[in-house]
C-alpha cells in the first residue's frame, strides 16, 4: 500500500516523546503497565527503559528512533489493520514500523496475552 510523501515524512518527524505519553495512557487505561509497555517495544526495537528516556530527552523523531533500533526479525509477522492501513502493505519501511509499534500497543491494550503479542 502507497502512503504519500507527506504522509510518510510527518511521521519520519513526530518524536516519540510525543507519543509515548499516548501509548502510556492507552495501555495503563486498560489495565496493563508500563513495565509491559516496555516489554512490547523492547521486543520490537531492542531498547530498554534507559535507552527510550535517552531517546525522549533528546527528542529523537521516528527517523532517529527506529534508525537506532534492531527490528525484531519476527515483526513481519505484525499484520491487520491500524489507522486505516494494512500494515503488512505499507511500503515505506519506517512507516511500517512506526504501525508494527502501533498495533502492538493495541494489541496490549486490548488485553490480548503477552505470548501472542511476542509473536511466541
């Protein structure tokens, strides 16, 4: 699936400073914490708790954060829809990621079972 340029560039530059506030709230709404927030994008991006604060007191966009991330091999096995998109069709491989990290939040604030989300 084709997203536009401008489309793909705002994400590119949106922090993650300024989403994770949202992922927070979503997640802790429904019950779950951040400790397995953190689990989900330590599984997806490789980062702990310390490297996600070095990267929000910096203001690292998508670009920089997902450029500093080892991608979970198995995070080709994210699919479905998020925002309107089919993930697996995004052809924009940040963009692809930026949604793997979307649908996983999801995917915990829906309560779905951590072995599940893990792709396990």
């Amino acid at each position: 699936m084709k997203t536009t340029k401008e489309h793909d560039e705002r994400i590119a530059n949106m922090t993650f400073s300024s989403v994770y506030p949202h992922y927070v709230a979503k997640v802790e709404k429904k019950g779950r914490t951040i400790a397995e927030l953190h689990q989900v994008i330590a599984w997806l991006t490789g980062f702990e708790a310390t490297d996600l604060q070095r990267l929000m007191e910096n203001q690292a966009t998508f670009e920089k954060f997902f450029s500093e991330a080892t991608i979970n091999p198995k995070a080709s096995l994210i699919t479905g829809l998020i925002c309107g998109y089919r993930i697996e069709e995004i052809e924009t491989s940040l963009t692809r990621q930026v949604r793997y990290l979307d649908k996983l939040v999801d995917e915990l604030a829906k309560g779905r079972k951590m072995g599940k989300i893990l792709r396990s």
